[in-house]
C-alpha cells in the first residue's frame, strides 16, 4: 500500500479511484450488501488517509458515511431477524 511508504498523495488518487468504482458499482446494483461494506471499508480508510494529511474535516465527513452505511446495514439485518 503506498501510504505505508509515505506516498500519501498516491494513495489518495487510489482510494478516489476506488470511490469512483465502488460508486459505478452501488448505482447498477444500490442494495448489494458487498458493494455497500466495500463503500463503507473504502470511506473508512480513506478517512484515516486524509486525516493523515491534515484535512480533519473531509476526513470526519468519510468517517460519517462509513459509519451511516453500518448503521444502515445493522438495522437491516435486524430486520431480517
């Protein structure tokens, strides 16, 4: 991983290609529970990134989202019980 080397800049046009892919993904199929948690991982990481960067704020907003979307797929799988 090239955070890992220090190529934090790399790493961030990575994790925005992911973002993008994992978007293209959600919108063909949106209640794919996989392409949902893949989301959520991918948000959560990137969120650590751009902390590492000194961009807190971003950083809480993806942390956010990763959360909303566990959230979102704990109370349906409580549903489903």
């Amino acid at each position: 991983m090239y955070s890992l080397n220090g190529e934090y800049e790399k790493s961030k046009q990575v994790f925005e290609r992911a973002l993008t892919i994992n978007e293209v993904l959600l919108d063909e199929e949106p209640d794919n529970p996989i392409y949902q948690i893949n989301q959520a991982e991918t948000f959560e990481k990137y969120a650590k990134l751009l902390a590492k960067l000194g961009r807190s704020e971003e950083a809480e907003d993806y942390s956010t989202k990763s959360e909303e979307i566990y959230r979102k797929l704990a109370e349906e799988g409580n549903e489903d019980s």
